[in-house]
C-alpha cells in the first residue's frame, strides 16, 4: 500500500465506523439525521413555509411536508443561481452541479459544505472497505472520471461555478492524497473537446503500467476508452515513452481477443454501476478487464447519495448517514424507512438532503434483496418514470433491463408506432443475432405486454440493426452540460429516436 492510500483508508476509517453504527439501528440513524437537517435549515424560506421549527417526528414531517419533484424546488434554485440566499438551505452555497440524467437534459443542483460532507459520508466508508478488502488496489495509482470532463466553463448570474474541479472535491480532508494518486491530471477536465481530451486520457492512461485502481460511473465510459485505443494508435505511439509503446504494441498485436492485462497488469479494481441497465455494460467491462475486481458502486446521485456498497453481499446499504431515504410501495401512499422493508420488495426512493431536497421523488426505484443484520440491502432497479405504453402493454425500464440482461452484451428496446406498433431490439457492436422470438416470450412476462400482442395490437419483437454508440450518446449528452462519465445507460426507449 502506497503512502497516499494508507491516508485514504486511515482517513476514511472514522466515516466507515460512523456508518456501520447507522447501520445497526437504521430507523435511529436516519430520524437522528432528519431532525439535524431541520434544525439547520429551520430558517430558511422553506422552512418557515413548512415549519421545520414545530416538527419533531419523522411522522410529523411527513403530514408537513409533501413529495415533489424536481420542479417543485426549481424556482427556489434559480433564485439561488441569481444569489439568492436562506431559499432551501442556511449555509452559503460554493457551487452549483448538472445532474446527470438520462434521456433528459441535467437540472442544476445547488452545493454547500453541508452536501459535500454528506457525499463524503457515502464515499468514504465504501473507500475504507474496498481498501481493506482489496489491498491489490492501493498498490499503484488510480483512474477516476473527471468532473466535468469537456464541459465548457460555466457560472451561474452569481458567479458560482457550475461544476467542481474533480471527484475529488467530494473527498473533504482526503482530497489531496486522492489528486496525488490521480494517473490522468484534473486538468484534462478543462480540454472542451471530445477528441482532443480523449486523446490526452488515452496517452496518460497508456503510461501508468502502476494502474491498480479504476473509479468510474457508468461502465460504458471506460470501455469506449479502451474501444478507441486501436483506431488512434498511430497518433498514441508517437506521444508514448518506449516502455509504455511496447506495452501498448503488444496489445495490439495480440488482436481483437487481447484484454487489458496487458496494458495495466496491475490494475485490481473497478469500482463502477453494475445493476438494471448497468448490468450488460459491466458484464462487458469484465471481459476487457479480467485482471480486475468489479466493485458495485452505490447510487449517488447528483442531487444526493442513496446507497453505499459494502462488503461482499448482494445490492447496497441505504446511505444512513448522508441522506434521509423514504422507501414509497409504487403505486400507493405506503412510505417506511430503512428499517421496515421487505425482501423482494420494490420501493421507490425520496431524499430529504443536508443540500435542500425535501422529500424529494428522485424517480429512482430500487428493490430489497436481503436483510442484514436488521438493515436492508438494495439493487438499483432503472428509473420509475421510464415506461413505455403505446397500446396498454406498460413496460417499465426495470423489467426491460430484468429480460435484457440474459444477451451477451449492451441492447436497448425502442418503441415504433408501426403501422402496426411493435418493439425494436437495438445492440451493442459485434454481439451475436438474437433469438427474437424467446425475448418476445420474455416480454410477455408482463401480462399487459402478452395480452397486446395475443390481441394483434402489437406487432413481434423487430431487430433494428443499428449497433449501439455509448461513447457518442454520451458525447451528446457533454454538449447539453452534463458530465461525460456518469450518464446512465438507457434501456428503454418509449418514443423512436430520429436516424
């Protein structure tokens, strides 16, 4: 273990005792939580609207307050992004961040020292565990996606900076010792064009045979960097010490079988999403990389943390210690926390944030898979709002990605109007021609689904033939001011998409 990651497990040690005490009386823990963030905020605009001074139970907060998304907190935030101060928190702000999305543009997100030590309380003792538990990690350097990777500078009418220089901004005190293990500078963040800042990871990234240590969101991201190293091979060598073109020729001559191992032999972790529409891309990123451990990573959301992954169990632990999470039964007016859930349950997420989020319905749905030592364990199960409904059938993006996952690689169904409508199965680059007719079978798993087809509203499951990009959806979603690594695979789409 290098010195700079003895700091970071030194470090983070405390945050992880913090959370394994949350973590043995749950429903304490977070009521602790609510009532800290309602003192704190007590003063503020929203707070007097709703009384945070006179609650005193999460039951009370619940009657008090009433769930909303997004935009019911919008005019709040673009008074906050004018300089408007007391709106939804205290604290001053330091800066402003893009949410990340999906199929839709980033929302702006206010950030103050409160919300950052709520990231690092989710951050670190997922840090401290995968330190302790694989040590091959800590023997080199680390790669982390960059925030906010080739995204033009932008500030808000107040002059706060939408964005934050790197990752590691949301690691407090450790910050330092994360930038000094960084094997591609934060700098590259500033280079606004794709081609140009891909270029200047790939050549870092090809010299840092010390690579051990790989911290990414989506997994698509890292795989299209490895994806593009063979077609810029003749501008990469050139920019490469001899040891590291060796490397990098070798690879190359070994063809499209070579994984990685032979450009980061050392590299002993990926810490990255693995569930729902994650999962084929990871699966994807394992091949390329078998010299490596994928790490699940948690659900943290630009808004707020959700889950912290540790140890070796199935899912991930609700974020006891950074956010209030409700758990709502989809569909009904049945709201718990941590402590009541059940196994095999699937529950939507609300957050109550040290950040200004007031039961907030992030859209994201996530189902109980076990319960361990009286705390639940969660797998991220795709977005609530993402269903498709073109004649009834009513398919959701978690049981789309649950039917998907079985191919051998990345796909995606879109939604065709017809005539007549029907479903078409978009894949990844070079994955096998699939058996339509089972997926069509899997699909009818949902009765609504199988009895649209039986009636002849809907026509069989199609092929598209059109491969799958990752690398310039995301590019595309850059443009917009969302951040390059951490968009989350689609896997549904309910409306075609122009070609």
């Amino acid at each position: 273990m290098t010195p700079a990651w003895r700091q970071i497990r030194d470090g983070s040690r405390a945050a992880h005792q913090a959370f394994m005490a949350a973590r043995a009386d749950p429903a304490a823990a977070q009521r602790t939580l609510l009532a800290r963030i309602l003192r704190d905020n007590a003063g503020t605009a929203f707070g007097h609207a709703h009384g945070f001074d006179g609650i005193d139970s999460y039951e009370a907060y619940r009657a008090a307050v009433p769930i909303r998304g997004y935009e019911g907190f919008r005019e709040d935030i673009d008074a906050m992004a004018a300089g408007g101060r007391g709106r939804l928190v205290a604290e001053p702000l330091l800066a402003f961040e893009r949410t990340g999305g999906t199929t839709s543009g980033g929302k702006l997100v206010p950030l103050g020292q409160s919300a950052l030590d709520s990231f690092a309380a989710a951050v670190l003792p997922m840090l401290h565990d995968l330190t302790t538990r694989l040590p091959g990690a800590t023997a080199g350097r680390l790669y982390a996606s960059i925030s906010p990777a080739t995204r033009a500078p932008e500030i808000t009418a107040a002059g706060l900076p939408v964005g934050l220089g790197s990752d590691a901004a949301y690691l407090g005190a450790l910050a330092a010792p994360f930038a000094a293990l960084l094997a591609v500078p934060p700098e590259l963040g500033a280079i606004t064009a794709i081609d140009d800042w891909r270029l200047a990871t790939l050549t870092h990234l090809l010299e840092a045979e010390d690579l051990s240590f790989v911290s990414i969101w989506s997994p698509s991201f890292f795989t299209a960097l490895i994806d593009a190293l063979p077609g810029l091979a003749e501008t990469l060598a050139p920019r490469l010490t001899p040891a590291a073109r060796s490397r990098f020729e070798n690879w190359l001559a070994a063809g499209a079988g070579a994984t990685t191992a032979h450009l980061w032999p050392r590299l002993a972790a990926i810490s990255t999403w693995t569930d729902a529409g994650s999962a084929p891309f990871a699966a994807q990123l394992a091949r390329a990389c078998p010299q490596a451990v994928l790490a699940p990573k948690g659900v943290i959301a630009t808004e707020g943390a959700i889950t912290v992954p540790l140890g070796d169990g199935p899912g991930a632990f609700p974020a006891l210690t950074s956010s209030v999470v409700e758990f709502r039964v989809p569909g009904t007016d049945t709201f718990m926390l941590a402590d009541a859930l059940t196994p095999g349950t699937l529950y939507d997420a609300i957050l109550t944030t040290p950040g200004g989020f007031y039961r907030y319905d992030i859209g994201d749905r996530f189902r109980c898979v076990a319960i361990d030592h009286g705390c639940p364990r969660l797998t991220f199960e795709g977005r609530a709002g993402v269903v498709s409904d073109m004649v009834g059938e009513k398919l959701d993006e978690g049981f789309v990605a649950r039917v998907l996952a079985g191919l051998d690689g990345p796909a995606r169904l879109e939604a065709h109007d017809g005539p007549p409508p029907h479903y078409r199965l978009v894949l990844g680059r070079n994955m096998p021609a699939p058996d339509l007719a089972a997926l069509d079978r899997a699909l009818s798993a949902n009765p609504q689904y199988a009895y649209a087809r039986r009636m002849g509203q809907l026509a069989p499951l199609a092929f598209a033939g059109v491969a799958l990009d990752p690398a310039s959806e995301a590019a595309d979603r850059a443009r917009t001011g969302q951040r390059l690594g951490d968009a989350k695979p689609v896997v549904l789409v309910p409306r075609a998409r122009p070609r």
